[in-house]
C-alpha cells in the first residue's frame, strides 16, 4: 500500500472574515488525532506551525507522552503520540515525504467543509486511487475556518465534504472529528 501521511495545518489557514492567519495549536487535536492515525495505520502526523513558541508547545506534549510520565501512566499514548512530526512549514513535509523532490514526489489531498470551492473526489473514488497511488499520499487537514485557497488549488485531491445523512443546516466539525471520519471512511 501507498505510505500515507496526515499534516494538521495551522497556517495557511483561513479565519471566519476568510483572510488567512495562524492559528494555535491545542493539546486535545494533538492527542485524538495521534490517536485516530494510529489506529488506521498512518504512522506520520506533521503539526506545521511557523511559530517556535507552538511548536515547542507541541513538542513538549509529545516528548511528555512519549519519554516522559505520561509514557509510564498511559503507554497506549506513547505509542499514538510517537506519530507526531513536528515543523514549520508545509514544504518541510514535503521534503521529508519526498526527499530531493519535495512537493513534485507526493500528492497532496486536501479535505472540506464544502464542496463550494471546487471539484471533490467521494469517499470510494479516494479509496480506490490510494490502493494505485505511486506516490506518498499527504491528507491535509486545516484548523480555524479551512485551509487556504491557494493550497485547496494546489491539491491533487480534493476530498468530498462530511455531512449527515439528514441535513441540519450546521456542518462544522472539530479538526480532530472530522480527521477520524475520513481515515475511517478511507481505512475502515
């Protein structure tokens, strides 16, 4: 199977006026979407934050998870957390997905809120290019409002939007709760 790899994408990202900001990173993300990756088999999940402070932040959570007490309380979490990659910036990951070729070696997917800002590839469709995939697969999930336009134009893949059966007029998932349903949709 294609490697496949997650990044959690605080900037560039969009704030609700649509402008594109950083946004910060919280503990709760860092761990259940740790946890979700682990749980389908992707064993890289980049944090791409620009600011050290954040990402030291996260490091620390990591590091504690991982090496520290929180290893000896809860050694499942060890094993989660142990996915988390931290850096600043998306070409980063890309470099480490695809050493020397960077963004040209992957593809890169992108998810949504809504289908407004383009074509989208269903839930089946994206499985079945994942089992033919000649490259690393990188899922981009943005916090805040979104990612930004010019990385949703720049994706190989646009993932289709989550909605529930019944439509209730709301759709705005947590990062975290909206990670889990795709890698469950594609994995599961």
């Amino acid at each position: 199977m294609t490697k496949v790899a997650l990044a959690l994408v605080h900037h560039p990202v969009l704030d609700r006026g649509g402008e594109i900001v950083t946004t910060a990173i919280t503990n709760l993300d860092l761990h259940d979407m740790a946890r979700s990756a682990r749980t389908f088999g992707v064993l890289e999940l980049y944090v791409v934050h620009p600011v050290a402070a954040q990402r030291l932040l996260a490091e620390r959570i990591r590091d504690h998870w991982v090496n520290g007490s929180g290893k000896k309380r809860i050694p499942d979490r060890a094993d989660a957390l142990d996915v988390l990659r931290i850096v600043p910036s998306l070409e980063d990951v890309y470099t480490s997905l695809a050493p020397g070729v960077g963004r040209a070696g992957i593809e890169l997917w992108t998810t949504a809120a809504s289908a407004k800002r383009g074509p989208v590839t269903n839930y089946p469709d994206g499985r079945a290019r994942l089992s033919q995939a000649d490259k690393p697969v990188l899922i981009t999930f943005g916090t805040g409002w979104g990612l930004a336009g010019e990385l949703v134009a720049s994706a190989d893949v646009r993932l289709a939007p989550i909605h529930a059966a019944k439509d209730t007029g709301y759709n705005h998932l947590s990062v975290r709760a909206a990670c889990a349903i795709v890698l469950d949709r594609l994995f599961g």
